[in-house]
C-alpha cells in the first residue's frame, strides 16, 4: 500500500479559523531543473532552462529575499499547496554575494555567488557554473553552435569609449565580445573593457563585462600605481544588424592594492554600432 503523509496549514480570517491539508507522496528524488541567476543592483534576473513552467523572471531587489520554484515567485501558501513544485529556492543578498537556500528539490542547502553580478547555472546537484569566454565557445563548438552563429557584423564600435569589439553570437544565445586591443600585455598595459560575456535571458541579454582600470594611491609618502581587472554587471536589450543598445554598470568602488571591489556601482547605457 502506498503510504501519504498529509501536509497541513493554519488559514485565519477575523472570524474563523481553518486549517487545510492536503496529501503528499513520501520523498522522491529531486526532479531536474536548471536555474541561471545574475542580479544587479536593481533586480535578480532568472532564467529556466528546464523543469518550470515559466522561462524568465525578473524580481526588484526592493523585494528581496524571495522565494521561487519550477511555478514562478512563491505566493501565500493558501493560493498554492507546497506539494506542486519540485524544487523551492529562497534568494536573498547581502552586499555583492546572491545567497540561495533550497527548501526542497536539491541535493543541497544553500550556496553563495560572489560576485552576485557573475552569469551563474545552478540545478538540482548544486552545480554552480560561471559563465567565461572561454567555457562558452567551446560548449558553442562542441553543440556546433558556431555553424549556426547568427549572421551579424563581427566588429562593433563602443561610441562611448572609442573601443573596437570583436564579436560572436552563438545560436542566438550566447554572445562573446572582446576587445581587438589587448588591455593588458607585455608592452602596454591600457585602460578599458577587455572582454564581455552574455546568455539570453528571455528578451534581453545579461552577463558580465571585464575590464582594466589603473588608480593610485598614497600611504605615508608611499605612491602606488596599479592596474586592476574588475568585473561588472552587463544586460543588452536591443540587437540588431546596425545597432546595439544596453547598459553597464559603471563607477565601481575598488582598493587600488587589492583590487577587492568594496562599492557596487550604477548602470549607465551604451551604444554600439558597426565598423565600417
């Protein structure tokens, strides 16, 4: 006989209160699910590559922490019995680190990414996969992608910066860009963005732009000059033959020794457009 073990909750109103059960199968094995989360410092963004109902998700860090799971955000437990979903996700965030708690559907707890701005994959093994330049265009070759590759210019001009991008769109999903002037090399160490990564994320594309910043500082009498590679928040939100347009978050705080980020900072917008 197959055994059910009820699950209950308390439901009050000013005049009554009820309690509402409802029956649960005994604990199977989680259920798939593929989740890739980057968060800005004015939203988390969510895409579900398999196992939900619903493909993108874009929560207001306002309303952090939230809960999700394969139906979309979490309402009152009234509106929706526990036993629905196979996977239940908290999000939260605490300076520049995205803090994830599975209440149900993983074989783990929780998990951190740091920075909460890195494109991450997330399933229910807890594998945790940032996004990089590399790993993409060699997934991009070994699923032949690159045959595939949507046919748009391969140079583009950055109007703001002056800087000449190099640039692949993989399948329509992923897009690498890099900068056709090494920023740092043997002979020349330049300022300025080194490289973009980006996956579609339902309308828009979302990733992470590197860059090399120099700064200087001055501890009793001691100068120091340095160069640092950071990386920040990128989303593109129009694609087309002749244009590009999304934005950056730009003016990061950082410590010139270390290089450590200590300040999130704003997102600007930014132009594309093709070298002719």
């Amino acid at each position: 006989m197959k055994r059910v073990v009820a699950a209950c909750a308390f439901l009050s109103t000013v005049t009554s209160l009820a309690v509402v059960c409802w029956a649960q199968s005994p604990s199977l094995p989680p259920a798939h699910f593929s989740l890739v989360f980057r968060s800005t410092t004015e939203n988390v963004s969510l895409a579900c590559d398999t196992g939900c109902i619903w493909t993108t998700l874009q929560i207001s860090a306002s309303r952090m922490p939230v809960t999700v799971d394969s139906q979309g955000v979490v309402p009152d437990v009234s509106d929706r019995p526990p036993g629905e979903s196979a996977f239940v996700i908290r999000i939260s965030t605490a300076g520049d680190t995205l803090q994830l708690s599975c209440q149900r559907g993983c074989r783990w707890t929780s998990k951190s990414i740091s920075p909460k701005s890195v494109v991450t994959q997330v399933d229910e093994n807890g594998t945790v996969r940032a996004a990089h330049p590399k790993a993409v265009a060699l997934e991009a070759l070994d699923s032949g992608a690159a045959r595939n590759a949507v046919q748009l210019p391969t140079q583009w001009k950055w109007a703001d910066t002056g800087d000449t991008m190099r640039v692949r769109i993989a399948d329509g999903q992923r897009v690498d860009a890099e900068n056709v002037v090494p920023r740092l090399s043997h002979e020349q160490r330049l300022e300025g963005v080194e490289s973009v990564s980006l996956i579609r994320m339902g309308a828009i594309y979302a990733g992470t732009s590197r860059s090399v910043e120099s700064c200087s500082s001055s501890t009793n009498g001691d100068e120091l000059r340095n160069f640092c590679r950071l990386e920040s928040a990128i989303e593109i939100t129009t694609l087309t033959p002749t244009r590009v347009e999304g934005q950056v978050e730009s003016d990061l705080g950082f410590d010139c020794r270390s290089c450590k980020v200590i300040r999130t900072g704003t997102m600007k917008p930014f132009v594309w457009t093709p070298v002719k």
